[in-house]
C-alpha cells in the first residue's frame, strides 16, 4: 500500500488537493503556495524516507477559535509537507472503508450532505417517531483513543509502514502558545485524515444502533436517535451512554444531551414546528434555529461595523460570501419573511458606514447633493446633531443611498440570493418539505 500511496499520480492528486484547501502555514511557516517547488525539489528525498520508515512528523501547530457558547476550540494545523502526505494517504485507504459506512452517516462523506441528514431526521420525526435521544459527546475529538483506532485501522490496512506512518501523525506533539504538549489520545481538527479518522471511531457506534434496529442520523460526532415512546428512548438512552463509554470510550456531555421532542431539537442549525396545513396534523416542518440567527447577524454586525478598515467594495465583497454560504446552507427552511427584515437592517448599516466615511461637513453637503438632494436641505442634514445611526434611518438616506445604487456596487440582498437559490430544492435528492410562514 505504502507504495500506492506515494505514486507520481497520488501525489499529484493530493498536492492540488492540499492547494485547493488553502489553509494557513504550519509550525514551519511555509505557505501552500510553496508546495509546488517543495515537492519538485525533495520529492526523492520525501518518499525514500517514508518508504523506509525515517519518516518524522513535524510538531503541530496549535490554535484556538472561539466556539458558539463562549468557550474555544483547539484546532491543529500540520505543516504543508505532513498534509500532502495525510492526503496521498487518505486518498488510498478512504474507498476501503466508505463502503462499509452507514447509510445514515452523513458527515465528511463523497455524496453525503448536511441537507440530507436534516431531511432524514425530519422524516423519521413525520413518521411518528416523535421522542428523540439527543446525544452531545464532550470534547470528542480530544478524547479519542489511539489503541483502540490503530486496532479498527488495521482491520481494513495490513501495510506495517502505512499504519506506522498515521501512529506517528496520531503521537506527533502540539505547539500550544510556544510549548510542546506531548498526544496520548485525541486527533488534531485541521488535518486532512481527521474526518475519515473520527468516521472510522464512530462507525462502530453506528453498528451498535443499526444492531439494535434503531432509527438515528449521525453527521459527524452529532448524533440523534429517534424512537415512538418515552420509555424506549430512555432505555436507548441509558444503553448507548453504556456502549460509549466502555467500549469506545467517550464521554457524553450530560448538560447538552437529553430526550427531547421535536419542538426541542435543534440538529446541524435547523430546528422544527408543527404544521398547521389540513390534514398533515402530527407533521412538522423545517425552521431556522434562533442561535443560527443570532450567528449570521452577529457576522454581518461585524462585517458592516463603521470603525472596521476596509473599503466599501471590499465590504460588499465578503458580505456577498457570508450571505451566500448562509442562505445556501439554511435554503430548505421557511426564511422570507426574517430575510427580508434583516435585508432592511442590513441596509441601514451600510447607509451609516456611507454616512461615516464622508466624515466631514462639507463633503456630506456635497455628496448629498450629488444623489440628488436640494442644496438647502443638503446643507441642513449635513450640519445634523443626529446621531449617525439615526440618519442612516431616515428618509435622507433612504431616497438617495436606496437599494439600486447599492446594487451598481455589487451589493446583494438576501432574500434575491434566497429566491435564486431556492429552485435547487426542486432537484430529486432534497425533497421540498412543507413550508411554514414564521
């Protein structure tokens, strides 16, 4: 296998693969855009030393980002040289695995998407199968045990030199603010093999449910299980602490998980509400969950702030990309009517930053009458003791910054970016669910 993964094609492969992800540089600081000339230059040396074993990881470099409720999460970036060979790697040993995948995993999958995990929960929940065990595991890829994965790997990979080669990844230490911190357990978020790594450990939890015949949908460490009475799921529940625990080793975080019914549960950002069409009673359709909300214009609060240094091209550039990704992730659910009054908050923003940046009297008089505005009332608005906020609310505003000449500057509403989105739910494998008006 060892040498199936170093073939000129598989490197090739994964070093456009590694260049396509971008990512930031690793404890050696070499960026991805030097991976070409690396790779032209030391090639020989790189694989012979692989081939015979003398291979040595470089340390990773730790980083913390700031998590949803306030905590942070550590992220471990290998250097550009570790992930070509993490990619060349997963792209061998992937198809040995993946077929043997549950059909309701969907998370870090060729095929699999976040849409179709949420319209299979939703499914199961139109199906009856109302009382859902809501499972959270605590720090999981921090917990994850070396032993146990190096065992399920070598199930699928007999290679020696394949699966030295991911022990020193999984043992490789981590630079945390300048210090070393020796791995026992845990793959690091932010290399190339984690996802398929943590499918692998999970996998066996996915057998455990398919064994008990239960209903569940896994994308990623997010899971639910999905069952008809209360009893049952507590049953369910209390079992599959047991297996998680023992056999896998992984802790459940108690405070985030429970039983919940549908009105409780929030998965992947969607959460869900009763239909009130005729005859669809019991149903429940697909909502936007109010921290998913919360995220969003907290993004675009940041992006539109007036102290921040960019200019306004540039503004509307990176405000497209989030309002994109967004509406593009949260597509199926029933979102005109919040889209549109965020859409009108978002243009009062733009409208103060415009206001902010002509900065002086004098250029606000003139400006104003460039857009149109009597001189008279030019003068007086641009002589205003308003606050900036409140102009950008006014009608002053309103009739000369309006929603067309933002539009010549490359901005893009929401909900246009919504209605240009949303036919792709006419497509076969994201069946339209029924929508409600919130």
């Amino acid at each position: 296998m060892i040498e199936q993964i170093l073939t000129r094609k598989n490197m090739l492969q994964a070093m456009r693969q590694v260049q396509k992800n971008h990512g930031s540089a690793g404890v050696d600081h070499m960026p991805v855009t030097k991976l070409s000339e690396l790779w032209s230059i030391d090639k020989e040396e790189l694989t012979a030393e692989v081939r015979s074993g003398k291979y040595l990881p470089q340390p990773i470099l730790g980083i913390e980002i700031p998590k949803g409720n306030g905590k942070m999460r550590l992220l471990g970036i290998p250097t550009v040289t570790d992930r070509l060979l993490q990619q060349a790697v997963l792209q061998v040993i992937m198809a040995r695995f993946e077929f043997e995948f549950s059909e309701s995993s969907f998370g870090f999958r060729p095929n699999k998407s976040l849409h179709q995990a949420v319209l299979k929960a939703q499914g199961y929940i139109n199906e009856g199968y109302q009382y859902i065990v809501d499972i959270d595991l605590k720090t999981f890829f921090d917990e994850i045990d070396h032993c146990y994965l190096v065992q399920l790997l070598y199930r699928k990979i007999k290679c020696l030199e394949t699966l030295r080669l991911i022990r020193k990844w999984l043992r490789s230490p981590i630079s945390i603010k300048g210090k070393l911190v020796k791995r026992r357990k845990g793959v690091p978020q932010g290399s190339p093999l984690s996802p398929l790594l943590s499918n692998i450990i999970l996998h066996e939890l996915d057998r455990e449910l398919e064994r008990q015949g239960l209903r569940f949908v896994r994308y990623a460490d997010d899971f639910s299980i999905y069952t008809k009475t209360k009893a049952n799921s507590r049953k369910v529940g209390n079992a599959i602490f047991k297996f998680l625990r023992n056999k896998l080793k992984l802790t459940i975080n108690r405070e985030k998980s429970g039983i919940r019914r549908p009105v409780q549960l929030t998965i992947l950002g969607f959460g869900f509400v009763p239909t009130y069409v005729k005859g669809e009673k019991g149903k429940y359709q697909l909502v936007v969950s109010e921290k998913s909300w919360k995220k969003l214009k907290q993004k675009l609060k940041i992006l539109t702030r007036k102290t921040t240094p960019m200019s306004f091209d540039e503004r509307i550039e990176k405000l497209n990309q989030v309002q994109r990704g967004w509406v593009n992730n949260f597509r199926m659910a029933s979102i005109q009517n919040k889209l549109n009054e965020l859409d009108g908050w978002l243009r009062n923003r733009l409208q103060y930053c415009i206001w902010h940046h002509w900065k002086k009297s004098e250029r606000k008089r003139k400006n104003l009458i460039r857009l149109g505005v009597e001189q008279g009332q030019a003068y007086a608005w641009s002589r205003s003791r308003m606050g900036g906020w409140a102009i950008a609310q006014s009608p002053i505003l309103g009739t000369t910054i309006t929603v067309d000449r933002l539009k010549k500057r490359g901005y893009v509403s929401l909900l246009e970016i919504y209605r240009k989105i949303s036919p792709q739910l006419n497509e076969p494998l994201l069946t339209r669910p029924v929508r409600a008006v919130v």
